[in-house]
C-alpha cells in the first residue's frame, strides 16, 4: 500500500474506526496503566494464511502512538504458517492495548480475504484467467477490501461507479437495447471510461460486439456456451465469466477461455484469518 | 432500529458508503437514463435467513430519493424461506439502480450475521445461556453488526471500550494482581461502568471474586473447569464463557451453566446472506 | 444534473460555500429584515452567454430557504441573449440576499465555461473532432466544473486520477519505456481503467501501438506530424491532440483528422458570465 | 501567508483539493512507480507574472510527502520574467508526480489574480487610490484569492458577510430609508463592524452621510459625479467607487479623488499563470 | 435567531451536542419505549430569569423528531417568573426523553447569559453607555454565548479575531508604538475591520488618537481617568471600558462616560437559568 | 489526561474551538508580526484555584505551533495560590497571541469545574460518600468537564446516555411499573451496562430492589428518607442522592450514609478560575 498517495483515504478509515471503539476514552487502560509504560505486540499466525494489511495495523497504532514501531514484518502478499510471527509492534502500552482490537479486525479481515483469493488464483492457474474482485465488500471499507484482493494476487475490477461504465439490464431496457445504451454512454461519460456490458447470451454477445463494447461480462451463462461466446470474440476484446462462482467450479469456467472471473465472495462472505497479538510489557529502552 | 434516535450516526454511515460508490457520479446510470422514471425493486431471499437491515436498505435509497417508499417489508428478526419475498422498494429508479450495490451491501452483511446468531441461540435454547456478541467487527459498522446481533436474538456484549470495563491480562500485570485492578477502576472510572475481569482458572476466579468484580469472563477454560467455576460463583454474579466457540460446542459449553457465551464468529466471519433485488422499472403514479 | 444522483458531493461544495461566506452570520441582512419578508430574484443575462448551473444556483438558495422555487428558468445548455431573463426565483427575502452572492459565483463561473466551451465545438464542428476538458479545474469545483464543459457541449476526459490510466513522460522514464509502462499498468491497475499514453513524436506513438494502449495522446505536435499520427494510426484507437490549444488554431488541428482536443483554457482561465439578480421584495402569497 | 495562523483552514483547502484528484489512488503511478523512487520539480515561469502561492504549493506536495522541501523560491509578490525558475521542490517522486496537478492550480490560479491585480495597481499609482477585491471568488477559494490579491499589491475589502455590514438597496427598501437601516444595523450588528453604505446619487450620499455611514460605495457614478462626492465628503470618510472598472478606465476613476475602487474581475475572471513543473528522478542523497 | 441564515452552523453545533450524548444510542429510551409514543413536554422556569435559546430547544428536538412542534412559547428576551410555563414541545415520546438533557443544557446556559445580562443592563440604564460581551465564551458555543447576551439587551463586541482588530500591548510593543501598529494595520488588515486600540493611560490613549484609532478600550483605569479620556475624546471615536467589571462597579463606570462597558463574566462565569421539562405520555391526535 | 488515548477526540475539540474564533485569519496579529518572533507565556493564578486543562492548553497552543513546549507546569488536580505561576509556555509569538484566548477558555472553565469540585469534595471528607457529576455539561464540552471533575476529586456518573442505563419516571410510567422496566432492559441493553433507578420515596425503592436494580438514585428525598433508605438497602447496591445539593446542605447529605453525591452545578454553573496569560517576546535562542 503505497502510503504517500492513498494515506487521506486510509488515515480518515481507521480514525473513524478508532473513534467507534474508544469514543470518549478507553475506561480500562485509562485507569489502570499510568501512561509511560512501554510494550510490544507479536503478531501471530494462528493458521496458515497470506498476510495483507500489515501496514493498516501499524498505522491503526500510529494514529495513538505516532512512534510505535513495526519489526521483522512479512510483506503483504507473503503465505505464512500457523505458528509464525508476522510482525513485531512496540510502542506506548497503552496505545497497544487501546488500538488491539481495531488494528487485528482490519488485518485479519484483511488477510481473510487474501487468503481466500489466493486459493482462487492457485485454482485457475495456468489458464490465463485472471481473478477479479466485484463492489461486493464492506460498506466504508472498499480500499481495504481491493487491497486486499491485489495482495492475494486477484486482480481489482472496477473501484466503483465513478470509474468505469458496466451496463446492466435494466439500463439496456431504459435506452431501448444494447446499442442505444452504449451510444448514450459514449455521448456522456467520460472518454477516459471503458464501457462494458452486461449479457445473458450469444445473441446479446453479438449485439454488444456490433455497439463496440470495450468489455463484456457473461452473466450467469453455462461453460458451453461461454466456450462459444470465446471463439466467436476472438480475443478482440476481454470477456468476463460472473455469477455464482465457486472454488469447486472456478477452474472449469477458467478453462472456458474467458479472460476474467469475477467472484463476489471474496469480499461479501469474508473468514477472518485467526491472528492473534501476544502484548507484552517492556522496559523503556534509554 | 429506533430511527428516531440513533438516526444521527446511521445517516453518516449511509452516506459515507454512498459517497464511496458514487463519488462524483454513477457514469452508467446517469448517462442512460433520463432522470426521471419511477421504478420497484422486489427483494428476494435466495437462500433461508433470518432478516436484518430492512430499513438500513430502506434509508440507503432514501438517500438519493427521498419519497422511496418501502411495503410489504418482513421485520428484522423474521425468518424468511429462499424465494420468499422480503419486501418492495418503489421511487426513482435511478436512485434504485445507483444505490442497489450499496444497499444490498448492508442487508446481506447484517442478514448473514443475524442468521448465523440464530443458529447460535436456537442451538443452546433451553439451557439458560444466552449468547454474546464481541468486538470483533468490521471497522466502521458496529452499530449495525450489534444490531444484526440483536435481530437474530443475540445479546450485546459492551459497545465499545468506552462503555464497559474488561480487565485483561495486561492490565492485571499492569497493576500488579487482579485486586489493585479493580480497585483502581473502581476509583477512576465511571460509577455507571460494569467491572467485568478475565480469568484463566479457578485461582484468578477467587481473586475476582475476591476483588468484588460485576461480572467474569472464563477464558479458553474446559468444561469441566467452568462448571466448578458455576458451582464456586452460584449466580452471585453473571459468569461469560469465552473462547473458540463453534456451533458444534456452543451446547456443550453452555450446559456448564454459564450465563453468556461470547462467539466472535458471528461478526469476524460473516457469510453474507444470498439476497437480491429485482428492480423493474413502472409508470409513474397519478 | 442529476441531482438525485450526484446530490450528496454537490450538496457538501455547496455547504461549503455558504459557510464561507457567511460564517456566523450575515450581519447587514440579520440586522435589517425581520426574516419573514418574501421576495423574488430575476436572473438576468448582461451579455450573450451560454447557460450552467441553474440548479446549483437553486440548491444554493435552498440551502438556506428549502421552499425556495424555481419557475421560467432556462435549460443548462442554452444559449441566451444580452437582457434575456434566464429564470426567477423566489423564497425568503432574507434569503436571497444572504445567499446571492454565493449562487452567483457558482452560476458565473459556470455559464463562463460553457459559454467558452461552445466557441471551440462550435469552431470544429463538422470536423469530427470533440473538445475535450483537462483537470486544470479550480480545486474543489471539478465536478462543476466538468459539468459546465458539458453544458457547453464538450466531452470530460478522465475525472481524477482515479478513473483512468493517463501514462505521462515521467512514468515511462521510471519503468524504462512505453512497453514496460503500459505492462505494469495491465498488472496492477482496475481491470476497468483505460490506459492512455502520451507521446512527443511518431517514433513514441508506434512504441505506445505496439504495447497495446487504448488511446494516445499527442502532445504538442506540428498539424503535419498529426495527420501522419492519424494515418498510421487508421482509427485503430482514439487519438487526442494536446497542448497550446486557442480559438485561433484549433479548427487546423481538428483538420488533421484527430478524434479529441483537449484544452485547458476551458476551465483554467474562465472568464464570469456576467449576469445579475434582480432582486424585489413581494408579498407573501396567501 | 502566515501558516502557522491560517494553516488549519488551509490545510482543509488542500485535503479537498486532493481528495477529488486522487480519491481512492492515483492508478498511473502507484501502478508504476515503487514508492521510494525520489525526485525534483523545478517550477517555471513561461510568461511574465507576479507570483502567489509559493507556499500553498508546497504545502500541497507535503500533504503527501510531509519532508518534501521547497528550496531557492521567490516571495510571493515578486515579478518573475518568462523563463524564470521560480523554485525547486524535492521529495518523493510519486508525490511529486500525483500531487502535480493540483499544487499547480492552486499557485496557478493565485498568480494569475496577484498578475492581474498588480496590473491595476500599476495603474493608479500616484493617485492615491487603492485597488479593492470583492467577493466575486470562487466557492471555497476565497481564503486564497484574498491572499493573492494583497500578494498583487491590492487590499481586502470585507472578507465575507460576517465581518463589516455593507447596506445595499434592497436593505435601504426594506428599512425604510438608509436613515433607518443604520440605526438598525449600529443596535444589532456587533460594534465591530465598520458600517459601509452604498449609494447611487449625491442624493442618497447625503443621506448615508446624515445617517453617520461609516463609508460609502458610489455604485455605478459617473467620474464627474464621483469627483463631487469626494468633494462633499471632504476625507470624512472613505469613498469607495465600484462598477465596471477596468483597465482602461481604472485611471479616470482613480483620479476622482476616490480612496478606493473595487474590481470584481480580480477574481472573478482570472487567467492562469503560464507556469509548469519540471519533474525529474534524482538519486536519493546519502 | 433567524434560523434561515445561521442554520447551517447552528445545525452543526447541535448534532455535535446530540452526539455527544447519544452516540451509538439511548440505551434506556429504546429498551423501554415502542417508539411510536408521542409525548409532551412543558418547559418550566423554576426561578426569575430572561429567556434565551427557546429555537434552539425546539431545533434540538428537531433533530431527533422533524415534526416535533413548539407552542405557547414566549420569545427569547422574554421575563419569566418562577412558575411560569415558557414553552410546550409536542412530538415523539422516545425524542423527548432522549434529546431533553441537550436541550435544557443549551437553554439553561443560554438564559443564564440573558439573565445576568439583564442585570448588567439594567444596572447602567439611564447612562447612555451600553454593555459589551467579550470573547471568554465557552468553547464551541460562541454563536449561541452571544446570541443570548443580545437577548439580554448586550451588544456583541467583535465575534472573533477575524471581524476586527484589537491591537493589545504586545502588538505594540511588537510593532514599536502604537503608530506604526495602527499603522500596518490599517495596510495589510481588510478595509472592512474597524481598528481598536487598547490603552492603559492617557499618554497611550493621545497615542491612539493621533495614530487614528477607530475606538479605544480604556484597560483598567481608575474612574476618574476614565472620565478625562471620555472629556479629551469628545465623542470622535466610541471608548470602551474593560477589566473587573462587576454588578457593583458597573455604575460608576457607565457615569464616567465611557460608550461600552466589556464584561467577560456574561459568558465566562454562567450560573444556568433553573428550568426543567416535564415530559408526560399524550395520544396520538387523529 | 492521557492524550495517547482520548488525543483524537481532543484535538477535534480543540480544532473547532481554534477556527470559531480564528476563521479566515487573526487580523491583528498577522498585519503586526513577522510571523518568525518567540515568545513566552507565562500562566499566572490570580485567585486560589484547583488546576484543570493544563495539557489542552498546550495542545491548543500547539495546534498552531507544534513546536511550542511547556515547562514548570503544575500537574492537574494541584492547588494553587494566588500569585503563583501556573506553567510557561514558549513558542512562536504570533501562536501565542492568536491562541491565548481559546487557550484560556478551556482552562479557566475546566480549573472553575476543578475547584469547585474539591470544594464539595472537601465538605463531604471522613463520610465516605463521593461527589459524582451529572450530565449537566456545555455542550461540546463534556469530556473536558468531566475530566475536570475527576481532577477536583469527584467521580464521573455515566458519561452519556449510551454507556449505563438510568431508568427514570417516564420510563418507568411507558414501561408500566419499575419491574417491567428493568425487565426489558435487561432484555435489550448491552450486558455491559448498570441499571440505575430512580425513585423518589421508599416504596420505590422496595420495587426498585426486587426488580434486581444494579444502583438506585434517591431524587429529592429528605435526609430522614435517605437515611432509612440506606438502612434498608444494607450495602447491597449503591445509593446515589440527587437534587438540589448545595456547599451548604452536602454534608448533611452524606451523613445519610449514601455511597453517592451527585452535583449539577460543578458543571451546569461554572465561575472561571481567574488566571491570566503573561505573553512577552523572547530571543531566539540559537
């Protein structure tokens, strides 16, 4: 995650994300440690997993303790073992145990979701299909989310509605067919978005091809028929296999031929990596 | 959800997760359609689920036009069959096309939860236990993951760490022993604030018990050991179990006597709910 | 505009706005008017001009006065005469005065840029060529300001950063060359990005061809060497003409057979409409 | 400009400003550059101009990169010649690369105001007159045209509705008369507050004079007019002229005998400043 | 308060005190209540007192229930007796209960301030000299500190730094005299703020007067000096007395002539006015 | 006030509280100072006073200058006599002087809550009741004034209405009685939050009991009332007094034998500590 650039977005998340769970202050921590008292947090795989947001969890922890520090850290993207260490914290006690919570449910909903790509990307490999991720993820927390898919090796479809133009049935109906709905795009959105489209079947496929699609997403269609929609595109542009993908079916839409595969699970039906910190106290270095 | 009155934090939640899908504009939407066309959007439940979120959808379409109307909504709680329809949405079917993702983005997640809490409550019905939710959320939508919680029958656990003491290990090394702890929560914190104290084994039990704790958590204990701790305790006050809690042990766990048992599963490891909308457009009422 | 869509960001540019310039308090209107006084503002074309933002200019004064309408007001995107009324408005006197100002501002500057914006489409029509924005926008007003360019009947190049892939010298000097740029872009980037490259000559325009670019831009070429671009590139991708664009050359460039010309005068150096609100106090309407 | 006094308010300016160029990220860059690649802009003057906003410039750049440094750079106010280097920034090459855009509207926009401004100063040197700015800016930028304004060597009139009372027609009508309309502001308004009054005859400057204005604007008066208003008043007050000045009449007006002539074009019409950004990679020093 | 032009900033000051006590919920509001109760609530002074915030209260409600309705209400400025009903808020039950604590803080600091405000004016009446509050509000709360301090029949001083200037011995002292301060002043500061000199004797206060000082404030001087300034000024420029001002003195001090008496105690040292909500359960009118 | 944990809630206090008084820019001391002088100020108390807030006033002094440092400062919850110095600050001058009064304002209101506070404190000595707050705080403002309790040596009652449950005579009245209450509450609230009730006579308090009640408040009882109220309860659960304490009747209050004191004026009817800032130029030291 390279900071510099997306740090605006990322900073505001996790202040809002402290704010929710500190409020107007930790009752506990704040009663019962002084406040000087220094210490460590180890960051421990509890299963196997690949690692993602290492970088959201030290910041979580900056953002109490300017100077807490990250050691010995894997970078994301890492597969790492039940057992290991992914990371060494040390700061203000007070900050770790003040920010534990928040900084471990972004890593570990973020490594879930590595994790879990990573497992489609090794099903598909060697067919050429790419993974994508859909705008299926947590309400606030799509940064993290794509993120997240990019670590694991899945590619990112588009960010959201702003960035590109994908049309769906119900806009096809509104203008009247495939072709009306891509000029009307061509006419009004920016030049710089790619238009896709949304289809059920061949004779749609056609009918996108002829209005000059720049991408096409195959809905919901059988392996059959996905097959044929491939030979007839030709690789003039990319087609897209979506709908009810599954780690059990996912390496026989690849073989399809299509270029991509979106798969909304990754993101809307996340298993939280089990990761737990071991804090600890330290004595103050001099 | 009382809309009246947490209405405040729920509209800063929709709008931010609007703001993150739209930015400046839905490049689709809002180059196709004229602006002005009514449209409905059914609500259909593809899989068996206990319902929560209806009226968080409900304030997402609202957002964007403020006459959308919601009717025939089943309230958060029921249990809905797949293929049941969960209720009908009507007003500018812009609005229904831009806000879809983001609406269902919501009710899947807080369905998923309340579904997975269900299956919690029903699998301990019968023995007194009651079962907790944690703070394992995701960053940003407590408020709705604790409601989701409460849909499916669950209980909250403290809302955040300002709400309720917990002292943890680190605290009572901190202060030197679980006694010093509670005494200087007691002395700091507020009157209103429950003292709840982690205990590994029966030692530390007598030490809370000792200390004159409100409430304790039973960390990773067996079995047996929360059993004798029921029997030590004898309902002067509330005892929680806690600690790798799954559908397969919950029962177990819970025929120790314990009063709460806190599962962090049912918000860390969401399945979001298989939901959709249906959304068609209509002729605009007279 | 489609307000029930982009509401939420034009909502907030307009807050701002407001709180700019009245901070606690208008002082002379608060002093002098009882606040219950109605009135009415005739908006007043002071010289030929091209219309945008009446809407904006509405939500501004709504802002402040929710049950301020809009009656007779011309569509964004016509053209007006010298004397013409473009639309009156009418709502609390207190109101209109407060917030005249602001709403001039808003609707000056934008009818400025479509006003602007028709000379050049009106300068190439026939050729083929559209007229495309840059992001040389006054920071915080883009999403008007790209708008307004619309109104005028030009075309919005990418948005922000965000929405596509504009590949710049400086890029292809860090990643050693158009091929290598364009391959770590189709790696890393949304799948739904459009990758443009810019290029100097004839000899980086047959580079950009060979790494597969979507689109590419010629900055600050002679017409000649243009048309060659054109020739050679036979309509195979879109080619956008750049730099030191006026209403003194630009049909010449539109002649060498180029598909977009983007110009940043249309938002950088934007000359006020000159317009005024006539503002009169009525009576209140029983 | 006084960061240290007005840096919070600017600081919000430039987080809008690069939080609509970047959004999620900057697709170009952060796809091709490795994050710690570091980096020089030069920033160069190619016309004549007067400079403003050296330091908003800087700022912007080290809202992402906080160690970005700005070395051998003029003082806003200064008259650069074309070709001129008017500062180097070093820091961060993919800071320097995103933030480009931006930094360079901002100090863009602000030079072509100060450029402008110092035109009308020019030309009333000798005179006595002064050149106001009005409150013709644009939404959410008046802090800075303001700034670039006294960069130019004009002075602020009001900065917004809340800091001086200006009684205009509408005001006077509502009032009952300009008698009326002081004596209601001096009871309400805070004592702060300088009491301007704007007149269109000698008339009514009269009166304003009899109602103890503590200035006056002469709106729309012809030079002969004007000249026997400033006679009238005798220095008793200040005398503001406004309305349709331009450079070439700014003169005639001035030399009425007016201390101050208000200019809505400063701001409300600006040509940018012909500036650019020389961007290259340098090694990182050791 | 002319809610139309102050509300967008008065909104903000009352969601942020809402949230402040609301934050995630009510809990006992919304255990207990159904949520379509409706209720009433009869606003009681319970001791003498001037009435100020009564729209505020009202807003405040609004903000949980948009139909809550205000009745019988007396107007802010208003003398109340002890036992006398100020107000009568009618809306939802659950909206009573839980803004009622918000609501009365604001109201009853804000009578407080009208309160004591009254005695202050009251106390000079007869003298010709007015009282002025200061900027020793509580923070946050300035709009509504001096709101109430005009409803008590105070003049606001300046609102903030902003508005105007105050020049104070270390400006003095900083600019070498009280010349060359006024002086730099009157160059760089907005045409609109009037200047004010502080003073501590008579030799500083001829210093005010020949550097042309709009007003001066006589800092802590013994009566009689303030009567030679008020004989030496001779009614050009408005004096202003300040420092230690009491109930006691406030006389004397009118009665040497001075035009303002400043009075930090208004808003630094609030006693709140005693006034409560009775809230009772009504049916829903049909 | 340990700023590592409550710093971001702070430093948006603070934030809103420096732009209310400081806007677009102090107009004094940004025409006056260079901008590059030191200075040092030193905090004097002018009354005996017990301190509150020294580290909000370096925060806020810091939030203009990060740089600017403190030095022999007294530590919160000191008595200090009149005379004494407080604390020094250093820093850039114009933060200084631009800060001194919002700076002041947090901590003559917080060192005001502080000293009366141990005023109560002090009456109450050897009883063992302790002094609680109430929700009675500026708006805005609580976590500062609560802050400023605990630093008189009171003790906070719950912090809002979301973190305990505080059933009253409305609840009570919706529920049914004050067992139903209890009920539903215990059935809906968070398992964190204690139950108080509030009763105004003994019969109450028997219901209150067998409703299993975690604490109940006495509201407005007499002492003879609150004494058997205390016998009869037996230490089983804590017993709060309510209404109408006073310095004067506090004691004979305590005797009662209650656990609890609760005082709305410490916070609801603040006197600011009087204490002043010393501000005078220094050398740069080198």
């Amino acid at each position: 995650m390279n900071e510099s650039i997306d740090g605006s977005l990322l900073e505001s998340i996790i202040r809002t994300a402290l704010a929710e769970d500190i409020g107007p202050g930790d009752l506990t921590t704040s009663a019962i440690l002084r406040g000087d008292e220094r210490g460590e947090a180890r960051l421990l795989a509890k299963s196997d997993l690949v690692l993602a947001g290492i970088d959201v969890l030290a910041e979580t922890f900056r953002a109490l303790d300017p100077e807490a520090a990250l050691r010995d850290a894997l970078a994301d993207g890492s597969e790492a073992r039940r057992g290991q260490t992914l990371a060494v914290v040390s700061g203000s006690l007070a900050a770790l145990l003040t920010a534990e919570r928040t900084a471990l449910n972004f890593l570990q909903r973020m490594s879930g979701i590595a994790t879990l790509t990573r497992r489609f990307v090794d099903a598909v490999r060697g067919t050429g299909a790419r993974i994508l991720d859909t705008r299926k993820t947590a309400p606030g927390l799509r940064l993290l989310d794509k993120y997240a898919v990019r670590a694991g090796g899945g590619t990112n479809h588009r960010f959201a509605l702003y960035d590109a133009v994908l049309i769906k049935e119900n806009h096809i109906a509104a203008a009247g067919g495939i072709g009306p709905a891509v000029q009307r795009v061509r006419k009004q959105a920016p030049q710089a978005a790619r238009v896709e489209v949304e289809v059920r079947n061949l004779a749609e496929l056609e009918e996108a091809l002829a209005a000059g699609a720049d991408m096409v997403m195959l809905d919901n269609m059988e392996p059959e028929a996905m097959r044929e929609a491939v030979r007839r595109v030709d690789r003039r542009i990319p087609l897209e296999a979506s709908g009810n993908v599954s780690l059990e079916n996912v390496r026989a839409v690849a073989e399809t031929g299509v270029d991509f595969i979106s798969v909304g699970a990754l993101t809307h039906s996340v298993r939280a990596a089990d990761v737990s910190l071991l804090i600890s106290r330290t004595e103050r270095e001099r």
